[in-house]
C-alpha cells in the first residue's frame, strides 16, 4: 500500500524546477551559454502544464470515487 497517493503534477513541476537549475547550473560553471530569458517560457510553461495535470488528475480522483458507496469501501 502507498504511503502517500501519486501527485504527477508536483511531479512535473519538481522536474522542471531541476531542469532550470541545471540550466543555471552549466551556466555559472561555464559548460555552455544560454540567454537568460530562456529559463522564464520553460518555467511558466512547466508550471502550467503541472497545474493542468493536476487539475486533470483531480477530476479523474473524484469521477472514480463518486460512485462508491461505504459498502464498497469495507
């Protein structure tokens, strides 16, 4: 049994944020070269795709659970 249910949104988001600092990350360390700017369309758009996911995975959570009596439970 989980511990905890599965957030793929938090998922998602947590990726991106890592993405972007590992973006940063070779930048300070002189790896490559990127704009600063670039970071800023990565992390807006990662955020709303989590916050889509989320979204969607909520509704799906509470489609499932809506037809579920406390018989069904036990």
């Amino acid at each position: 049994m989980l511990r905890h249910e599965f957030q793929p949104g938090k998922l998602i988001a947590g990726l991106v944020l890592v993405l972007a600092g590992i973006l940063y990350a070779g930048d300070a360390g002189s790896a490559w070269q990127i704009p600063w700017f670039v970071v800023i369309p990565l992390v807006t758009g990662g955020l709303c795709l989590a916050g889509l996911v989320a979204l969607l995975t909520g509704r799906v959570r509470r489609r499932r659970q809506g037809g579920r009596t406390g018989a069904d439970l036990a």
